[in-house]
C-alpha cells in the first residue's frame, strides 16, 4: 500500500517573529492507495481542535527525499 497523501489538521495558532499569526500543524493520518482504492487511516484524533462540530484536515502529496542523503554516504569528518 502506497502513501498517497500526508493528513495534516490546524491544532492551534501561535505569534510568529514577524508579529503575524500562524498555524500549528499536525500529521493526523494518510491516506493510501489500495487494490480497492483510496484507504483512509487516523493515527490520532486531536478532539482540542474541533471548532464547531468537526476538524478540517489537509490532504499533502509526500514530497521527494531525493536531497536526502543515506547514512552510509555521510562525510566521514563531522566537524565538532
């Protein structure tokens, strides 16, 4: 089963360093593709941040890990 989708829910706001607010986000789930078709599954429910009755979630496409390196091709010298 392939992740097709990352489920993120607004749980609360915070003051940003330019004086704006913003959103504090929360990986809730995914949603994957099935022989049947898309699945749905919740990891966590965060019930504080129900407004009016529901929670609104966003559904993000997973984003490539290609600049990632492997482990077994990391410098070998760490500069501490």
């Amino acid at each position: 089963m392939a992740i097709k989708y990352f489920v993120k829910a607004a749980v609360s706001e915070f003051q940003g360093d330019d004086g704006k607010m913003k959103k504090r986000y929360q990986s809730i789930g995914v949603v994957m593709e099935t022989k049947h078709g898309l699945m749905l599954k919740l990891e966590s429910l965060p019930i504080f941040a129900f407004k009016e009755g529901a929670v609104l979630a966003y559904l993000n496409v997973p984003e490539d890990k290609a600049d990632s390196k492997p482990i077994d091709k990391l410098e070998e010298d760490i500069p501490f």
